[in-house]
C-alpha cells in the first residue's frame, strides 16, 4: 500500500485500541513501563521472564512476521534483568534474550532483525548445560544496524554505530562506527559536530503529539469511509 486510505477517526480509533492493549497486556508482564511508551502492533510482542523495564518514550514496532521478543531465562531465579532506557527504538525482528544482566540506554536504536544475548546458551562441553554468561552493555545513543548480533560481553561505546550484519563479540568505543564479523572499527565520528538525539526528538512531547496529529488530519482528510471500504475490497495499482 503506497498510501493510507483510512479516515482520520479510523486511524485514531486504531492507534488507541494498540494502546489500550498495550496497558491491558504488556504493561503488567513488565516491571516498569515508562510514560509515553508506543506499542506498534503490540500483540506481536513476545515477553518472558523478568524483571523487564522499559523507560519513557521507548517505540516499540513489531510486525507479524517479525516479532519482537524479550526474554529472560536465567540460571538460578532473580538471577536475570534486562533494563531499557529512555527513548529507544526497537523495530521488528529484534530479540532480546538475557540470563544475567542486559543494559540498552536512553536513545538507543535497534533496527530490523537484531539479536543481542548475554549468554552461549549450550556449553561447549555440556550440551544439556547453559554454558557461561557475561553483561552486555549499550551506552546511550547506540544505533544497532539491520541483523547485526551482539554477543556476551559486549559493551558498546555511547554514540556509536554498529553496521548490519556484525557481529560484536567485545568492546567498542564511544563516537566510532564498527562493521564486520567480529565488528572492528572503521571511523570515527567527529567530534566537533553535534549529535541529535532521541532525546532531543522527544524534548517536548505534548507537543510533538500534536504535530504527529495535525500531520495525520491533513493527510487524510479527503478518505471517507465509503472510500476505504472500497480500496480494502478492490484495491487499485499504483494506490
């Protein structure tokens, strides 16, 4: 679909049934679920264990054939957590799974199909036992390109860049961009320019709401009812 045929009260009535759902059936499986939180599609949300905190602002996307899932399976109970900051962006696909300790900061941006995980999950001796863990760290403003897989024991830098379809198996420095299997570095941001943020995308809430709303009033204020009805039953090439 190359356009959004729904009336402008279709569109609202679908935005608040996702939030209604998200307050109903994914806020109670979390131990914090911060202020503002956006669940896109939320019943294609997968969580398992806990504690799981989410912060504010955090946009969730999932989609149904890529589920985000966040999970917790932990040697011994209360041993796991997985902790998400302010303002992050997860996009469908990704997963988090996490037997000890997982940190996503404020800011962060994972994209399409991302795994992170803290542990091997199988031994490499013992098949039957879980194998070792080790914490895995994303400082604020990380972005986390398509598919790329960040293993036990990494720790990614505050600003940095991962590149679709690495693999980070340790530490990455702040303000780099690191690609490849295992991920290297191969530039270094400059310093002397400014980074915007989720952050600073969500300095005035209210107010981007309004935005975002006014925006929607605009773009659909020609489809009516009748006229969507018929595009869902005949859809047309090129619309």
């Amino acid at each position: 679909m190359r356009k959004d045929h729904r009336p402008f009260y279709i569109k609202s009535a679908y935005l608040r049934l996702q939030r209604i759902y998200a307050h109903r059936f994914i806020r109670p499986q979390l131990a914090h679920m911060g202020r503002g939180c956006m669940f896109m599609k939320p019943w294609y949300v997968e969580i398992f264990g806990e504690p799981i905190s989410i912060g504010d602002y955090a946009v969730i996307i999932a989609t149904p054939d890529h589920r985000v899932r966040l999970s917790i399976w932990p040697p011994r109970p209360g041993a796991g957590r997985i902790r998400i900051g302010d303002y992050a962006l997860i996009c469908p696909g990704a997963r988090l799974s996490a037997a000890g300790s997982m940190r996503i900061g404020d800011s962060c941006m994972l994209a399409n199909g991302v795994y992170i995980t803290d542990a091997d999950w199988h031994d490499l001796y013992d098949r039957t036992a879980a194998g070792p863990c080790r914490p895995v760290t994303l400082e604020d403003n990380v972005w986390v390109g398509d598919s790329a897989i960040i293993c036990k024991g990494a720790h990614i830098g505050q600003n940095s860049v991962i590149g679709a379809g690495s693999v980070v198996t340790g530490d990455i420095p702040d303000n780099v961009v690191a690609a490849g299997n295992p991920a290297r570095v191969v530039k270094t941001l400059d310093p002397g320019r400014p980074l915007v943020t989720r952050a600073d995308w969500f300095a005035r809430p209210a107010h981007l709401a309004a935005d975002i709303e006014r925006l929607d009033r605009m773009m659909l204020k020609d489809n009516s009812l009748l006229h969507w009805l018929r595009h869902m039953a005949f859809p047309k090439a090129g619309e």
